[in-house]
C-alpha cells in the first residue's frame, strides 16, 4: 500500500502539464473546511477536559502538601513537648 501510494504521489507530481493529470481528479474544499472546523472544535474541548484534569490534580497535591506541614507541626511540637 505504501509503494503504491509513493508511486501515485510522485505519478501526480513529475507529470508533465501537456498530460493534464491535474485535471482528473479535482477535489472540492469544503469538506476539509468542514472537517477542520470540526476538529478544530474538538480540539479545543480535549484541551479544556486536560487543563481541568491538570488543575484538579495541582489541588489535590496542595491538599497534599498542606496536610504534610500540618503532620509535621504536630509532630515537632508534640517532641518539643517532651524534650521540656
């Protein structure tokens, strides 16, 4: 399937213009227009869906991080305490 795409590909684009290869195929271009949109839309929803996983996890870690100091001064002055 590759060779026969590479064999098209370079078919289209060595051919001489008196031969009008061009002219066989025309592609119109509203249907990348449309799919680019829609992509384009799609794109912009996983973005937000990732950015949103991102800020929930930056939370969860500062809730993390918050109970570490509160352990950690629980401890100290429970051992300070007990040096007295």
């Amino acid at each position: 399937v590759g060779l026969w795409a590479a064999a098209v590909s370079l078919g289209f684009g060595l051919a001489p213009e008196a031969w009008h290869v061009h002219d066989l195929i025309r592609v119109p271009s509203w249907p990348h227009e449309l799919t680019g949109g829609f992509l384009s839309i799609l794109l912009v929803f996983r973005t937000d869906q990732a950015y949103q996983r991102f800020w929930e996890g930056r939370e969860r870690w500062a809730d993390v991080a918050g109970n570490v100091r509160s352990v950690t001064r629980e401890v100290v002055l429970a051992l300070e305490g007990d040096a007295r």
